[in-house]
C-alpha cells in the first residue's frame, strides 16, 4: 500500500529527528518549513532519505501566527488524486506494525484516525517508554493522525494558528472509522499551537 505523508515541521528539528524512522512506511514525505528553518532544512538533507522531499512554504507568518492549515494545504497541492495520504505531526511516531494496522481497501470520503496516542513528557521517556499519559482527544480524528484518500474536496485551508484547523479538515468528511493503531507522541500535548514554545 503505497502512502504519501505530509509533515510541517517548523523549529522541530530535534523532534522530528526522533521520528525520521516513519520514512520506511512511504513511498513519499512532504516535510513542509519556513524560509528560516535552517536547521530542518540541514536535517532532511543530512538524513538524505529517498523518499523525503522538503518543501519551503513562504506564507507561515502571513496574517497569522503559524499558518498551520496553509503549509499543509501547500502539500496537498504536489498531489494528486485517489492518493493514499497521512498528515502526520512532527512529533508521531508509528508502530512498527503500522502497514498491518490498515485496512486491506481504504474508502474513498472516509477519514481514518488512530484510535490511541499516547504521550511522553521527555525524550528519555519517549525512549524508554516510561511515563505514559494516554491523550485525552485521541478519539476525535484529530490532525497528529489523519489519514484518506486524496480528492479535490478534501484541503486545509489557510489558519492563524495549530488550535483547530485540523478539525475542519476532519468535518469535511462524511465517515470516519477508527484503526487500530496506537502511536506514540514526543512532548506535552496542546502546547504548542502559536509555534515551538517549549524544549
């Protein structure tokens, strides 16, 4: 099952570079950053990944905070339809039995969301496995996991920030159908929505 995944990864570098092992599930990966991230733009091109490709999204702090809606709209935009497509958080990591966790046929207008993600405060946590705190909205199809068969209908738009631009994107969808699949999530959750705020 081939897969294209979207990722916005603006002053996540060291984040992201705990989850670059995801790139063994895609036949491609956007990661999507600003002008200015230098050191995102030195991670992807050190890790020389063949299936990664690093797209600079000009508009992050156009009229908003964190064009987070946009920069994953910019993405859509390199694919084509009846794609199989992941938006995927920065900070996700994905079980490595992820590709038997999908269904044998995706559906066309179904959003399909994991149905756990559980977080660890630290690094060495994230590592270890060690307190886990289990995310209180992992239920609700939100945008650290969505994954759909591409379509004209179905696009981000444009958001000040992170806090709900994913929801809109899920509202578009007429069906929704949970996979079961836990992943695993790098840091503390609802911090970071104006942009990276904490180490």
């Amino acid at each position: 099952m081939d897969i294209t995944a979207i990722t916005v990864c603006v002053n996540y570098s060291d984040i992201l570079e705990n989850i670059l092992s995801n790139s063994r599930f895609f036949k491609k990966w956007y990661i999507v950053t600003s002008p200015e991230d230098d050191l995102t733009k030195k991670l992807v091109e050190n890790a020389n990944l063949k299936c990664v490709e690093l797209l600079i999204y000009p508009d992050f702090y156009k009229n908003s905070v964190f064009n987070f809606g946009g920069s994953r709209r910019f993405a859509q935009e390199q694919i084509g339809e009846n794609e199989l497509v992941l938006m995927l958080d920065a900070d996700i990591l994905l079980p490595d039995d992820f590709m038997e966790c999908l269904p044998e046929k995706t559906e066309n207008d179904t959003l399909y969301g994991a149905m756990i993600r559980i977080d660890y405060p630290t690094l060495d946590d994230f590592i270890n496995e060690t307190n886990p705190s289990v995310y209180d909205y992992s239920y609700h199809f939100n945008g650290f996991f969505q994954l759909y068969v591409s379509n004209e209908k179905y696009k981000y738009t444009h958001s000040y920030n992170c806090s709900q631009t994913d929801n809109y994107f899920r509202d578009l969808f007429p069906n929704k159908i949970y996979l079961k699949l836990a992943v695993k999530h790098l840091g503390l959750p609802c911090i970071n929505w104006n942009g990276r705020k904490l180490n």
